[in-house]
C-alpha cells in the first residue's frame, strides 16, 4: 500500500508529494520547497519516517514545482526524471524565476527521462505513467491501479483545471488529456493535484463545470 504524504510549499501553495510503502523506500514528486525552512521540513519528514529516497519526479518543469530540486539532488543524490521535451522549461526556471523576483539555483539534469511506456518502480510498489500535457508542453502523471490514486500534477483540480496560458498550454489538449487519461480510470481514483486539496474522479466526473458539458 502506498501511502501518500502532502506539504504545501512556497508563495504559490504548491503541493509536494512524498509517496511511501511498507520497505520504507519512497519517491518525492514535485519538490516546491523554496524557503531554507521549506527544505528543513521535507527533510525532517524523511528522516523523522525512517525513509529511504529512491528517485526524484517532476510531473512537469514549471517553476513552482522544482524549485526543490537542487535542495534534493544534493541532499539525496538523486537526478530529476521527467518527459525529455520539460527539458527546456526546466533549464529556463533561474531566468523566468528572476523576472519574478525569485532566484532559484539551477536545477541539475536528469539523465534518464520519463515516457508513458515506463513504470516508476520504489519498494514493493509500482505506478505507470501517463502523458497527460495541456498544462505544459509534455506533463506526465503517475498512476497507482492497485491503490486507486493518481499524482496529476497541474492537469486537474477539485472543480477546476490547470490554466494553459502558459508557453506550451493547451486547452484543448488539456481537456483531452483529461477526457482520454483520467476519467477511464475510475471514479473511485482518488487525484492528488499540484495545487489545492485532493478530490476523485468521480466527483469531478458530475461537478467540474469544465467537464460537465463536454
């Protein structure tokens, strides 16, 4: 069973996902910590659990959700994995940041990239990926068949759904990805978002008015 730890992160309420099992091995998905006392809490956590990090997740390369992955490369010696076209996006965090007035230290680069033929593996556990992009040009979530949840990343929220007015945002993509990838996968699902609380397949399925009429 995988059990699924969430800490909002930075000036933007980004959710940062610690993802768990019974071996003690886990995954962090979308590090957003920014602040010093950001970065202590994560590591706490970990240390406080008795966790092993075993590979580093970004469902896509905007900002707010990497903004962590230095802090964690040092710290656990692990790479990013993420789709190969994120790649640019995830180079140009430090400038976009600074136009913001942030200063975000380069994130190292991955050596190996992440498409919706692989499984993410850690402990007994297993979780395939879906390519799910409208938000970004090439975002991808991480689903769980046997413990019913999905790491969506910006794609779908409780009653909205990411804002695709982004450099590579699409919305008809985005509703696409949504129709074809999420909402076959059950309406017990439970979504874990990128930004606000967790909702279900279902609930958005009868109740997203941007679902509802399509």
């Amino acid at each position: 069973m995988i059990n699924v730890h969430k800490f909002v992160f930075s000036p933007f309420a980004e959710n940062t996902y610690i993802l768990s099992d019974k071996t003690r091995e886990c995954i962090i998905i979308d590090p957003g910590c920014y602040e010093q006392h950001e970065k202590d809490k994560l590591a706490d956590y970990i240390e406080k659990e008795n966790l092993k990090p075993v590979r580093l997740l970004n469902t896509h390369s905007h900002l707010d959700h990497v903004f962590g992955n230095k802090f964690v490369c040092d710290k656990y010696n692990l790479l990013p994995e993420l789709h190969k076209d994120e790649l640019s996006g995830l180079q140009a965090v430090p400038t976009y940041s600074a136009t913001m007035g942030l200063t975000v230290e380069p994130s190292p680069l991955p050596e190996k990239y992440l498409s919706e033929k692989d499984t993410i593996e850690f402990g007994d556990s297993r979780m395939s990926i879906l390519f799910t992009p409208g938000h970004s040009i090439a975002s991808i979530s991480f689903y769980s068949e046997v413990d019913k949840i999905l790491i969506g990343g910006d794609v779908l929220f409780q009653g909205s759904i990411g804002r695709t007015d982004l450099p590579g945002g699409s919305y008809p993509t985005l509703i696409e990805s949504i129709l074809n990838e999420f909402l076959p996968l059950g309406d017990e699902v439970v979504v874990y978002s990128g930004h606000g609380p967790e909702t279900t397949i279902g609930r958005e399925r009868l109740s997203n008015p941007f679902l509802v009429n399509v």
